[in-house]
C-alpha cells in the first residue's frame, strides 16, 4: 500500500486507543462533540417542520402557490437529494476522514437552504430542497459515525439516541418560528416563509464556528496507518480531562492489533453485508425503512390534515406542530438510558411494537371522525414519543453493525436504502390520498404504517443483537481482523 504524508509505514501496529476512549468521564470534550456534529439533527428539524409547518402559505403563495401534490413532491425531493448525498458523502466519509466532511456538507446545506428563500416556481423549489437534502443526507453519515466512535462504549446507545431525538428540538424551533413569520400582524406572509428558509440556513455559520477545534476520529486515524496522529489526539482529550476529573481509570480492556488498511471497497462492503452480516443487513434495512415510511408520511403532510380536514388557518398550524415536536424530542431524551440498561434488542422491539399498535387506533379514530384536531395531535404526541427513540434507535443499530472501515458507507446505504423505500413514496402517497378529500383512503395510508412498524418490532426481536456497554471494536471486528 502506497503511503500518504503523514502516514505510519508500519502494516500491522498494537494499540490501547480503543480502550483508552472507552474509559473516559463524559467531559466538556464530550459535549463539544454532541452540540457542534449533533446540531445536524436540529437543522434537518428544523427545515422538515417548516415545509411542513408553511405548507399552507407555499400552498397559498401568490408568487409559488403549489399545489397539494407538488408540495408532497417538494417533499420526496428533500428526501432524494438527502439519499443521494448520504451515499456519495458516505462514500467519501469512509476515504478523506470524518472531519472534512462536515465542513463540506454544511455548506452545502447552507446555500441551498437560504436558495430555497428566493425560489420562484415548483422546479426551482424542489432543486433547492433536493440539494439541502443533499447537504444533510451527507451529514448524517459523517456525523453518527464520528459520534459512536469517539462516544465512551457505556454511553453510546444513550447519546446517540438523545443526539438523533434533537431532530425534534429543530422541530420545535421550526413549529415556533412558523408562529411568527406566517402571522400577518407580524409580517405578509408571502415574505415570512421566503425569510425563514434565509434565516434557517444562515444558522450553519454558528455551527461552522463550533466545528472548528474538533478532531479527526482517532478510530479513522489509526485505520488508515495515522497512529502516532491518533495517538496525538486521544492524548490531548485525556490531558484536557484529567484536568476537570482527575486521574483517570485504567482501561477497561487491554491492547488491540489494527492493520493498516484504510476505507472498505465496494466489493468489501457487498460481501460484508450479504454474507458476514446478512442477518444485521435485513435488521437495519427494515428499521430504517419502516421508520422512514411511518415518520416522513405523516409528519411531512400534518399540516394539509389540520387545514383541510379540521380548518384549521394556515399561520396556527405551528401551534399544533410544537406539541408534537416536543413529544418527539421527549421519547430519545427519556427512554435514551435504557437502551444502556434494559438493552437494545427489549427496548427497540417495544418502542417499534407501542408505536404501530397506537398509530392503527388512531388512524382508525380518525377515519370515524372522533377526534378534533387538538385530540390528534394529543394522539400523535403519544405515538411518536415511542416511534421517536425507535427511529434514532435504527440509526444506532445500523452504526454498530459493521466494522470500522465501512461505518460511514454503512449508515449512508442504509439510510438511502430506507428513505427510498419508505420516506420518498410516503410524503407522495399521503399527499395524494389528502387532495382526495376522504378520511377513509387516509386511512389505508395509517394502518400501511402502523403495519410496517409491527414488522420491523417483529425483525428487532427475531434478529437484534446485543451491544450495549461493548467496545465497537467487539460488536463489528474490523475488516483489517483485528484480534
């Protein structure tokens, strides 16, 4: 193998790093890590909820003025660009590092995000949101594996699923926000929602400035030979928390042996998940998809609900959003430590079971006209405080599954593979059954989610694995055999 500057020349090479990471207090360094790469999940809740919350003014807008289908089309292009960039950005997490990606799709998300203000028909609107969905797509990959690898192995399942449940802080910051900028006292809303794509993505420039002193992930590092910089940068995070804790811990285990090998081809990455991992393969595809389906189906065409079917304004939707977002927020932030305790495999199957068997009652109270629009979003609260930590807890899963040199790629495929099969025909499939004005094809649409997530609670429970409180290293082996 041809080294790079920078690179140690030795092939095989022991080390203690793993260990090392896995032994320290969660320090300030910890919560630099989840505010500045976590922050992605607040910005993809936030530009969700506001398609979903100014549905009705774009919908509305004299100078846009898209129809029902277009804006769940607008929706599904979101999700496009966000399958797309998960994949090419993946692809490129796994060979340039961890670290140059995040500063590569935020900006992206950034110029598009603010583009989006000044669209001007249905196809420039769609472009700018295929490529902010681009721009988060290619966070998410970059983002949660960095996140698990530098996280301590006691803590992961906790931090990650609270990292993913602030989607729905960003939520609630949109539902908010739409409070404001769609209330004519305030301001014509014909500017307030152009505004607030403008403002939204002018966001990212605080979130580069946070990003800015954050390492490269030291697993990376020593995968691709870089030892000595690994070595340098676990070395700066212990001196930097031993000054607030003290001395530190031994290692709860010993030495481990990487061969340099660098990122995983594509032929790797095939045959790991069609035959090493087959079983964890068919686990994370249903989890990502089924959650993908259940969440971007009902959340990105709540809006057109509220305004056709119970009347409620355009500018009042957001109060019916927050509620919801809040609950959504809730679920990861309460129940995120029992997946460290209780484990993943009870906690996934039953949050996914809880949520599909409340989804059906209620699809089915809506569809007899029981509820006002207050009791639905009361119901949905309820559910997707289940359905929330179910979701980030896919994500977990699927970061754990496999080895070092293909996390990144992995939870990109997974999740292009899962929004492909569940988010884009979602929006598109509810928003259609919407413009056709009847409670009754609505509900085919709930009881088709409430049905896909019975199915992925029945695949966690025959297929899930345990790996909470375990090195990642032990849960995936990496491909370069480490022993």
């Amino acid at each position: 193998m041809r080294d790079t500057p920078g690179q140690d020349t030795a092939e095989r090479f022991e080390t203690d790093i793993p260990g090392r990471l896995d032994r320290l207090p969660f320090s300030g360094f910890h919560w630099r890590v989840v505010i500045a790469l976590g922050i992605t999940w607040i910005l993809d809740g936030l530009e969700v909820t506001l398609v979903g919350s100014l549905a009705g003014a774009i919908h509305e807008s004299p100078s846009l003025g898209l129809s029902e289908t277009q804006i769940g089309l607008s929706a599904s292009a979101y999700l496009v660009g966000a399958v797309s960039g998960a994949l090419y950005f993946g692809w490129l997490a796994d060979r340039i590092g961890r670290r140059r990606l995040f500063f590569i799709t935020l900006m992206i998300y950034m110029a598009a995000s603010i583009a989006t203000g000044f669209t001007w028909d249905f196809w420039s609107f769609a472009l700018c949101r295929a490529l902010t969905g681009a721009g988060i797509g290619g966070e998410y990959a970059a983002v949660n594996s960095a996140i698990q690898e530098l996280i301590p192995a006691r803590l992961r399942g906790t931090t990650d699923l609270c990292v993913n449940g602030t989607f729905w802080g960003g939520a609630a910051i949109g539902a908010a926000a739409a409070l404001v900028v769609l209330d004519p006292a305030v301001v014509n809303p014909e500017i307030g929602w152009r505004a607030a794509f403008v403002v939204g993505g002018a966001l990212a420039l605080v979130v580069l400035l946070l990003r800015r002193h954050l390492p490269e992930s030291p697993r990376w590092l020593m995968l691709h030979g870089r030892a000595g910089e690994a070595e340098a940068v676990v070395a700066r995070i212990e001196r930097e928390v031993a000054a607030r804790h003290g001395p530190l811990p031994a290692p709860g285990y010993g030495p481990v042996t990487f061969h340099r090998r660098g990122h995983a081809s594509l032929g790797d990455v095939w045959h790991t998940m069609l035959r090493l991992h087959r079983a964890r393969t068919v686990l994370g595809l249903v989890l990502m998809s089924c959650q993908a389906f259940c969440y971007n189906a009902v959340f990105f065409t709540y809006a057109l609900v509220l305004t056709q079917f119970y009347g409620i304004p355009a500018h009042e939707v957001g109060w019916f959003m927050l509620p919801f977002a809040l609950g959504n927020l809730a679920g990861p932030l309460l129940l995120g430590r029992l997946f460290d305790t209780v484990g993943r495999r009870p906690m996934i199957t039953a949050t996914y079971a809880l949520a599909g068997l409340l989804m059906a009652g209620t699809g089915l109270a809506f569809a007899a006209g029981w509820l006002s629009a207050w009791e639905q979003t009361l119901a949905w609260t309820v559910i997707f405080f289940f359905a929330s930590a179910a979701a980030s807890a896919a994500y977990l899963t699927v970061g754990e599954s496999f080895p070092l040199e293909m996390r990144a790629m992995a939870i990109a495929l997974f999740y292009a593979l899962g929004t492909a099969m569940g988010g884009v025909v979602g929006p598109a499939l509810f928003g259609w059954l919407i413009e056709g004005g009847a409670r009754g094809d609505i509900l085919w649409g709930y009881l088709l989610a409430a049905a896909l997530m019975l199915l992925a609670a029945a695949t966690e429970w025959r297929l899930g694995f345990a790996a909470e409180g375990k090195p990642l290293e032990e849960v995936a082996p990496p491909l370069s055999r480490l022993v």
